[in-house]
C-alpha cells in the first residue's frame, strides 16, 4: 500500500554474476519439498482458506461501507478486504457476505515511506506495545488478519521477525499481514547506517534474502504496479520472489495493480489478465488488487461518492475468471518458470533468465504459439505428489493491450491425460496424427494445461 504522500522510487542495480543455473536447481529441490498448503499452521488455517486461490483488495473507505456496497465486493468476486480499520457493523456484513477482513490500527502500524525512519521500528513500537494493543481486542469472525506494516526496511526485518512472532502468539486465529516494497524501491546509498535507503540492502535480492531469513511467515507477500512501471521489471520481480518463495517453502503474494497514477488512464481488461496470468504462471496463490476505494492514486473501483466505476465490471469479469481457474490450480504448485519464444522482444531486460525458444520439462515436449508468440510458462507439480504435472500459460505477446489477438500453441505429452482448464471454463483441444496437442489461446488470457497419470 501507498499513502497520499509522494512516493519516491529509483530503479535498482542489476546483480552480478551468472545466476542462470537456478531454475533448474529450485526445480530440483521443489519436487523433493512438501506442498506449503500441507504444511501451514493451525493458525493460518484458521480463517483464511490457504487450499484457495484467494483474492483481495485495497481499502474501503466510510463512505463505501452500506450493505449494498458489501454486497457488491462479493459480486465483484472478492475475497478479503486489507487495510480495513475495525468498524463492528462493517466486520458483521463482511461475516454475513463471507468477506474476511484484514485489520490495520489494532497493533502500531508503520511504513517505511521513503526510507527516513529504516532500523528505528525496534524503538519507536516495541514489542510491550503489540501486548498492549491484544489486550484492549475484541476479535470478530470476520477478521482474517492483522496488518503489521508496509513496506519496511531490512533493516527493520530483525525486528519484524520478533514482531511476527509475538502479534502470532497474541492473536491465535488470525496471520499476521506484512507486504514488502517491489523491486524499483531504492537501494542503499552507500551511508554507514544505510538508513536513506528505502529496501536497507544493495540489491532487490538481497532484500528479499534478509526478509526470509528474519520473518517466519509462511507467504511473501510484495505489491508491484506495473503500468506505473515496466515489463521486464515486473518480470524480474516476480523471478526474484517466486525462487526465493520456492526455495524456502512459502507461498508468494502479489498486490496488483486495478487503478491508476495517471488521472487520464484507465487499466483495460485485458491489462488486468496480463497481471493476474503472469503472476500465476510464476505461482501466485493471492491476488490482491489496489485500489477498490481512495487509497492512492486515481481511477479505483469505486469513485469519492462510492460510486463503480468503469474498473467495477473489468474487476468483476477478471475475478470470475481466477475464480474458475482457481480449483485446478491450486491442485499444484510452480516449481519454475520459463519464458518462450521471447526473442526480438524488450521484456526479458535486466531480468536474470534467458528465453527459450520452445519448452521441454520431461512431462511435456516442445511446447510453443505457432505464430512464435511470447509465452510465460509456469511449470507445477501436484500437492498431493501423485505424479500429476501442469503447465500454467499465459499469451504475453500484448502487455500493453495494443493488438490483441488469438494463437495457437502446440506441444506433446506422451503417455498422459491431457486436460486443458480455461478462464471461461474446459478449452477445446485438439490431436494431430502425430501426437500433437493444440489450444487457441487470446493475448494475455492464461491457462492451465493437465498431464495426469494414467
């Protein structure tokens, strides 16, 4: 989340080095690691449907809070609502439209801003003032978590591990919430106490390093807008959190963006698909979207009046489609990502892995749009290590939602059932004489395409 202050981002520096053996070593280890869902606490469980593909949103503001606005976040497909300041008759229509909340101003709140205040969370909200503030709570079934912060410094993560712990501890049935900065937040500025810095670390990666290593949470959870941004950012973003996610066991959490920093733009439809099917091609398992009411910036879901806006029915569309993805997906986990056919494109800049040219992973063969269209590729195995695999697709040839249009994609899989699940439902597929499998895929629509064991 942002606040109505300036926000002040400056483009990371690429690491150094030659990374590019990592996919295939986090693949490798993945298939011998337990499924995260399986693994999850009994407090995580509690509220929050973790076996879900769960989907929130920014910010209700008072003047969106009648019953019919409630009612219209579940028309809109939304799951949870984040940033939501304890209002008991608003936690009981949220109860009653099967909403979860997930509640800021319970326990001190902080953001890390533009990096002025990193390393002093210790001092300023100390561990007695979350046991002061769970004692004066009244808890409420609609409430699926705390927020313990925004955006904060590593500096501060020593800290926040402490805070993680104990906010856990004092309130048993809920998680506590954490989202992290996106990578074009600054890094250090060479200071001694590297404290005019926004992530606290020389690199993105480092910063995402430093959070696994002091926060237990079982999730990271980071928000990137993309269309305030670029591609090839988003792209590395979702890269360096998804591996790290994959190689310490956590799920991942993204906050996307549905409105705008431009007051004359408006995020079209199929721009909403890019961002959704991408991050789940890199095996998002919440989707959260800023903003529904004022927040920041402009063009949210609904207007100042509580009015929808045109983004309502965008919003709406979009979230039945994750909707009817959902089960299938969440049947798996992403075990890597690849990108194909991405050659003579911009969008695999400053990001640490190199395209293919058509993808190959054991289960499937020669997987490519035969118009050579740029595909994310995720590859899943299944929760249940029955065997199972899966591959998430999204046709990313059109970001930008300037030519959309509708492509083939062919591979082969011998020796599997294969299924192919569609944003509208079971898509048609197609057999060659020769074994070979083929979808009609539009741009930015994703995909999940089933290989079961016989």
């Amino acid at each position: 989340m942002k606040s109505n202050v300036s926000f002040l981002c400056f483009s990371c520096r690429r690491r150094g080095g030659n990374d590019s053996f990592l996919p295939t070593l986090v693949f490798l280890i993945a298939l011998l690691m337990p499924g995260r869902a399986e693994a999850q606490s009994d407090a995580m469980q509690s509220r929050m449907d973790r076996s879900r593909l769960n989907i929130g949103a920014y910010i209700l503001q008072p003047y969106a809070r009648t019953e019919q606005h409630v009612r219209d976040i579940a028309g809109c497909g939304i799951d949870f609502m984040t940033s939501i300041s304890y209002d008991k008759g608003l936690l009981d229509l949220f109860r009653k439209y099967h909403i979860g909340a997930v509640v800021n101003g319970v326990v001190p709140g902080w953001w890390g801003g533009d990096g002025s205040n990193a390393g002093q969370l210790s001092q300023k909200n100390p561990l007695s003032a979350y046991e002061k503030a769970a004692a004066s709570f009244q808890d409420h079934p609609a409430i699926w978590g705390i927020d313990i912060g925004d955006e904060p410094s590593a500096l501060d993560f020593p800290h926040y591990g402490r805070v993680y712990e104990k906010v856990s501890q004092l309130f048993p049935r809920q998680f506590p919430y954490l989202n992290l900065y996106p990578n074009y937040a600054s890094v250090s500025q060479n200071t001694a106490q590297q404290t005019v810095n926004q992530l606290g670390t020389a690199t993105y990666q480092q910063h995402i390093a430093e959070y696994i290593k002091h926060v237990p949470s079982d999730y990271v959870c980071y928000d990137f807008y993309l269309y305030s941004i670029n591609v090839h950012q988003a792209y590395e973003n979702l890269r360096t959190v998804s591996d790290a996610c994959l190689g310490a066991g956590r799920s991942m959490w993204i906050v996307l963006q549905v409105n705008s920093s431009d007051s004359t733009r408006w995020i079209s439809e199929n721009q909403l698909r890019f961002q959704a099917y991408t991050a789940m091609a890199f095996g998002a398992e919440n989707i959260i979207w800023g903003c529904y009411t004022a927040g920041w910036w402009y063009n949210n879901v609904l207007d100042t009046k509580g009015q929808k806006t045109p983004q309502y029915d965008k919003l709406r569309r979009i979230n039945a489609e994750l909707h009817r993805l959902g089960p299938a997906y969440m049947k798996y986990r992403r075990v890597r990502t690849d990108f194909v056919s991405f050659q003579g494109t911009k969008w695999l800049q400053d990001v640490g892995q190199q395209g293919l040219p058509s993808l190959s992973n054991g289960t499937f063969t020669d997987l490519q749009a035969t118009d050579r269209c740029p595909l994310v590729v995720g590859s899943m195995v299944s929760r249940s290590g029955n065997g199972d695999r899966a591959l998430f697709v999204c046709a990313a040839d059109d970001p930008y939602d300037e030519h959309p249009a509708v492509h083939t994609i062919t591979f082969k899989a011998e020796g599997r059932r294969i299924s192919v699940m569609g944003t509208e439902g079971p898509l048609p597929l197609k057999v060659g004489a020769d074994g070979t499998y083929s979808i009609d895929l539009a741009s930015n629509q994703g995909a999940l395409i089933e290989a079961v064991v016989y």
